[in-house]
C-alpha cells in the first residue's frame, strides 16, 4: 500500500528540520486516508521538495500537493488546479491562472473540514481532465524527478 512507502520521500526529507518533515508525513497520511486509490507524485527539484496526488500519472491530473521550500523551509498545501475550485472563505493564496495554496504551521489551525471540501472539488475537478479511463491508475508512488542540484538554504545574518 503506498502510504507505507515512504523510503523515497523519507530520504528527501532527511535535509529539512524534523518538525517540517512532521508535519509533511501528517499532510501526507491526511491526504492518503481521503484518497488511498490515488498516486503519490514525487518531485525532489532545485527549489523545493513537492508530492502531489494524481488520478493518473500524470502532473496535469494532479489534485493536491505539498511544496518543501529549500531556503525557508515554508510549506504550502496547494491545488494544481485551485483557481478552479470554489473558496467562500478566501483562504487559498496565489493570484496566478492555475495553482493556489495554503501555508501550512501547524496541525491546529489547519481548517480541515474546509480543506477536506477543497480536496473533494479537486478530486472531481481532477477526474474530469482525464482524457482516457485507460490513463487511470491506482496506489503508485512514483518519483518523478531528482534534481542532482538543489538551492542552499537561507542562512539569517544579524
């Protein structure tokens, strides 16, 4: 089962600090217990490390993600396709065509019901891109791209 394959992403998040990669695996297990018939993309770039759901393998049927900022160590819980999703509340950030997110601190004031709803309007929204029933896969976790080069974090000068 995928959740329980976390070896790859485990040795991604060995450089970020230990509550960062806490909170990643409980974003991570909140999305696989809603979704567990989804795949886990991995992408470990130059600027972040990201893990995104998808209905296929494929980045454009990606309904979640979670970005690891090298130089801050910020986290966004984000939607590829958030400018599509219906927000009453305004609490997804970006003003771009596409994505949207949340910063994520911490596990308390993490609006999980309305993030749950999002997730839902995302899954759908992410099902309806499929071109082909044939391009949908169940349960994988897949490493996408590891960049050998990765951004240095910010070191804070008095």
């Amino acid at each position: 089962m995928p959740k329980e394959e976390v070896s790859d992403l485990l040795r991604f998040l060995y450089e970020f600090k230990p509550e960062v990669r806490e909170k990643v695996i409980w974003l991570r297990e909140f999305v696989w217990d809603m979704y567990p018939q989804a795949n886990e993309l991995i992408y470990d770039n130059y600027n972040a490390l990201a893990v995104g759901w998808s209905v296929t393998e494929k980045l454009g049927q990606t309904f979640c993600s979670i970005a690891v900022y090298r130089s801050s160590q910020g986290i966004h819980f984000g939607f590829y396709w958030g400018s599509e999703l219906a927000d009453p509340q305004k609490l997804l950030l970006g003003n771009g065509n596409q994505y949207r997110y949340l910063f994520f601190e911490n596990q308390n004031d993490f609006p999980i019901a309305y993030v749950t709803g999002l997730i839902e309007q995302a899954w759908h929204n992410a099902v309806q891109k499929v071109k082909s029933p044939k391009d949908i896969v169940h349960g994988k976790t897949i490493l996408k791209m590891t960049s050998p080069v990765k951004r240095e974090k910010k070191v804070k000068t008095k």
